[in-house]
C-alpha cells in the first residue's frame, strides 16, 4: 500500500476546519476508511495535512481524496 500525504494551504482554516468536522461524519461511515486525521503544520500553521487510513478490498487497492485546496 501506497500512502500520501499532500499539504494543503488553506486561506480561512476556520471554515477549512468546520468543513472537515462535517465530513468525518461519512468518513467514519466508509467501510474504506479505517481512520482519519487532520494535521495542521507547525511550521506553516496556515497548512493543514487531511489524511485517511485505507483498507484494502480483496481485489487490490484503495483510493482517498483529500479535502479541497491549494497544495503548498
């Protein structure tokens, strides 16, 4: 398995993390999904690193889309 992590630079995190408090609703509901996490750059605190934990169907991969915004 292939994990990614792409950061995003997000102009109004508080409505960027409002936003993902609404998704994690079907993510925790995704049978693809075992688990997920916002970061938040220490270094950049005005990017944020969504992430999500794949499972692995019987027939090969798992794919994830990341929230939407400029990569840094």
């Amino acid at each position: 398995m292939i994990v990614e992590y792409v950061r995003y630079r997000v102009p109004d995190a508080e409505t960027f993390e409002a936003a993902y408090r609404r998704a994690v609703v079907p993510l925790g509901k995704a049978p693809q999904c075992l688990d997920y996490e916002l970061s938040r750059c220490v270094d950049e605190p005005e990017c944020y690193i969504p992430g999500c934990s794949p499972t692995i169907s019987a027939g090969g991969s798992a794919r994830t889309s990341a929230a939407a915004g400029r990569p840094c």
